[in-house]
C-alpha cells in the first residue's frame, strides 16, 4: 500500500548512512549490533536524565523474555506476529509516556525511543509468509510499569533477544 511503502521509505532514509535495504539489515550483523548498542546507549542515558517523573498512567509493556528451545520451536510467521505484537505494545506504551514526562532529557530520549521502536514495527509488517496482514488484535503477555526506565529496559531486551534471533533466522534464508 502507499502509505506502507512511504513509511518503510522513511526507515530506510533513517538508516541511509548505513546504505542499508531490509536485507541488509539482516545479512548484515554489524546492524543489528548498532541497534542494541543503541538501545543500551539510550537506556543509559534515560537513567542519567534528572526528575524523571513516575508515571500517574502506568505504562503497558509486554513481556519479552522466552526460552531459546521455545522460540527455536515456533514458525517464523509466528515469531514476526509476536515481536510485532510487543513493538504495538511498546509504541503504544512510548507515546502514552511521552504525554506525562514534560522534563527536557526524558522527553527527547522518549522520542528517540519512539522512532526506533515503531521503525521496525513498520520494517516487519514487511516480512510475511503466510497470506493475509498482520493484524493489531493480538493481546501479548504484559505488565504495568511506572517507572519509565522499565519501557528502555524492555525495548533493549527485546532488540537484543527475539529481534536479534529473528534477524538471525532470516539470514538463513535470506542471505545465501
């Protein structure tokens, strides 16, 4: 669709200085590795920010831990609706975030956060494998947090757990 297309035209014109294409981005590891080096830098930069407020509307974020044999075991159409489901999740908890935090270096980090995060939701509405879009109905395992450290602690984990090994499954495929 157009409007899919001008957003996956803008993440990739977020990543020009890579010259990177989605393949790229899984062909290629040292990517992956700038988005956790990344998603650590902006998780350390959130915590040195000062007064950052708790959140009167706690935040909804999904849990993104799993078991290596668990994940290994699910098909990668099932994997893609699941990180997609927790990036919905994330985004949606981001934004809610960004309309309490008024502080100056957790607005901006909440804003980074925001980018990054819904440029690879809209990067993996890309991938399909089975027939049919993916649809936002999905209802993930989540939590409440207040604290808005826990939505940077929770974008890392899941860039540098199912994200990663996603990517990872795809180069098997992708990049021979």
């Amino acid at each position: 669709s157009p409007p899919g297309l001008l957003l996956l035209t803008s993440f990739l014109l977020h990543i020009k200085e890579d010259r990177a294409s989605p393949t790229r981005l899984v062909c290629d590891n040292r990517l992956i590795q700038k988005y956790i080096m990344e998603a650590k830098d902006m998780e350390t930069r959130v915590g040195q920010c000062q007064a950052l407020p708790v959140l009167s509307c706690p935040a909804v974020l999904p849990l993104v831990d799993f078991t290596l044999q668990q994940w290994k075991s699910k098909l990668k159409e099932t994997k893609r609706r699941e990180i997609l489901c927790d990036l919905a999740l994330l985004v949606g908890a981001v934004a809610g975030a960004q309309g309490q935090v008024s502080e100056e270096c957790g607005a901006r980090q909440l804003s980074q956060l925001y980018r990054h995060a819904n440029s690879f939701f809209l990067l993996l509405q890309t991938f399909s494998w089975e027939a049919g879009h993916w649809e936002p109905s999905c209802s993930p395992h989540s939590m409440e947090q207040t604290h808005i450290t826990s939505i940077f602690l929770t974008y890392r984990q899941l860039v540098q757990g199912k994200l990663l090994f996603f990517f990872e499954d795809l180069a098997k495929v992708l990049c021979k």
